[in-house]
C-alpha cells in the first residue's frame, strides 16, 4: 500500500544561514513520498541561490510581496498538493523518523486535522521548547500555555508529557495539517499576518469537528525567539490576535463578558509595564486594544461552523492561567490542570 503524500513548506524570510544548517537533515528524512518545498516570502538576501546552488532537489515556491505567516502559507498551499502539509520553521533541526509516527496516527484517525511533534530547545536541549512544547493548551479566557511550557517557564523534559493526546493547538513551528481540511477552512486568517494564527485556525478545526494532536514520539530542536521582546510590533500582534481570535470563535453568550474582562487584564498588565519604566510594552497593548475595537465595528465576521463553549473543547484548562502562575506561583503544566484537564 502506497503512503500518503508528505509535503513540508518552509516558509521562508532571509533566512540563508538556517537554510544552509537545517535543510540537510530535512533532505535526510526517511518518509519515502515527501516533496521539499521552500516558500520564499520576498527574501531579500541570497537564500534562494544558496538552496539553488547547495539543495537543487528543494523545490522552490517564490512570492513577490512578504504577507507574513499567515498570509505566506495561504499563498503557498495553495501552489502544492499532497495529502499532508508540514509547515516547518527554517530554524527547526528535525531528527530521524520524525514524519512517520505522525502521519501513521492521522491516518489512523480521519477526525485528527493537525498535529505537532515534541518541540524541544535546540540551545538547551534538556528543555521544551518556548513555541509549543509537548502540545498547545488554552484558558477560559484565551490565553495560551503548552504542556511543558508556562509563559516563560520551560520545563525540563523528563518524558512526563510523552503521552499521545488531544491538545487545543498545534505549534505553527512544526504543524502537519490534513490538506483538505486546511482548504475547508479556508487555511489562516490573513489578517493576523503572524502570531497565533495556527490557534485560531486549530480553534476553528475543533469548532468544526476535528481534533488536534500532540505525538511526543516524534521531535524537534526549535532555534526560536524564546521569549519575545517587550513592546514593539510583536506585543501588538500578540494582544491583538488573541483578541481577534476571542470575538471570533467565542459563543456571544461568552463574548460578551469575557471580552470586557481581557481588555481590563490587558490594561491591567499595560499599566505594570508602564509603572516599571517599559512605554512601549504599554502603547503596544493600547494600539492593540484601540485596533480590536475599530475591528468590532468595521468588520463582519464570517463563522463556518456554529460556535461551542470554549470549555466544551479538548485542551482547555478551566480556569485562569494567569492566577495559577503569578498568585499560586504554579509554572509547571501539572500543577496547574491536575484535575481540570478536558
């Protein structure tokens, strides 16, 4: 029997020297029907000769204008066809046999629409990885952790999250989504152009039935960002798209109080930032929030599929994640869903 079609798109942006050190092992993969495709996003370096010239066997896809993540891989996908995509970061080493153990559980399970490897630090090893972990979690109010991951705090990967289980997210650093479920839902929102995209739309693959996964059986190193910069444009999108994302897929039952209660912990969160000396960690929150209300008023949301309580999904802790860490001082996974786990 033939196995599925395998295509991992590294979406790609000046990104030459994680190309160069991170394609090999990529090329090593030992899936057999596996197509390699870099999309570039208006590189303006010289990455795509260096993968013209190094990895001639990489296809390449070339955009001519750079929309961001979101906007990248829509333009991307719609170019490839396979039965899988796997939307690899360019900083992302990957380990041998990682593509099998994911796809033989997909198969196995037609309602699994996404899925994420272990994530693992590629400067600490010993240690999950900031993006994703060991699987994408959720608060009641939207705000996201992962199992191995609070805010912050990453924890030491002692295999107490290796179990295969239903998560809320799968990680956009290392995402292998069904295809045909990523055009059904008509892929990313756009809009968000980075940050909490791969949320939203797993948000929206569950309000449509689907389940998203974490396989620990397969892993990743991820160079990543840590812990992003205080104030600036990353911040902004940040606080911005995970309320987008809220007045989006909440119920309006939900909506209308839950909403209210994130702009006053937003604030509140804004206003300690601005006491301790950091203005512009305080002016990116206020844009964001003076952004989601022009939104409310400017833009008709289109829902695909009716909405459902944001309890009623897999991968939802039901409780307030920020209560747990900086009142309860819990920054371990376990410590803070134990019996509240979905």
């Amino acid at each position: 029997m033939s196995l599925p079609g395998v295509a991992v798109v590294i979406l790609n942006y000046n990104g030459r020297e994680h190309l160069q050190n991170f394609l090999p092992a990529v090329l090593a993969s030992t899936y057999p029907n596996l197509r390699i495709i870099v999309a570039d996003n208006a590189s303006t370096d010289d990455s795509l000769a260096v993968v013209r010239a190094s990895f001639p066997s990489v296809e390449i896809l070339e955009h001519t204008s750079n929309e961001g993540f979101a906007g990248g891989y829509n333009w991307a996908l719609k170019r490839v066809e396979a039965a899988y995509y796997v939307l690899l970061n360019s900083d992302v080493s990957v380990t041998p046999g990682w593509i099998e153990p994911i796809i033989a559980l997909m198969e196995g399970d037609g309602t699994i629409a996404a899925c994420q490897p272990k994530l693992l630090s590629y400067h600490q090893p010993a240690l999950f990885e900031y993006a994703g972990a060991a699987g994408g979690w959720i608060d009641s109010f939207g705000y996201p952790f992962s199992r191995g991951r609070i805010f912050d705090v990453c924890e030491t990967d002692e295999h107490q999250y290796d179990a295969t289980e239903p998560v809320f997210w799968a990680s956009g650093a290392a995402m292998f989504v069904r295809s045909e479920v990523y055009h059904k839902m008509g892929g990313f929102d756009t809009s968000f152009f980075a940050h909490q995209e791969e949320i939203d739309l797993c948000w929206r693959m569950q309000l449509a039935g689907y389940h998203i996964y974490a396989c620990p059986q397969s892993v990743v190193y991820h160079v990543g960002a840590g812990t992003l910069p205080r104030g600036g444009r990353k911040v902004y999108l940040n606080f911005r798209n995970n309320l987008v994302m809220m007045a989006k897929n909440l119920p309006l039952r939900e909506r209308v109080w839950k909403l209210p209660v994130r702009f006053f912990l937003d604030s509140v969160s804004a206003w300690k930032g601005l006491l301790g000396g950091d203005g512009d960690f305080f002016l990116a929150i206020l844009r964001a929030h003076l952004s989601v209300i022009k939104r409310f008023f400017t833009v008709s949301y289109t829902r695909q599929h009716p909405l459902q309580a944001l309890n009623s999904l897999q991968g939802v802790y039901k409780g307030l994640v920020i209560w747990q860490y900086f009142i309860k001082q819990h920054d371990r996974f376990r410590e803070i869903v134990r019996k509240k786990i979905v």
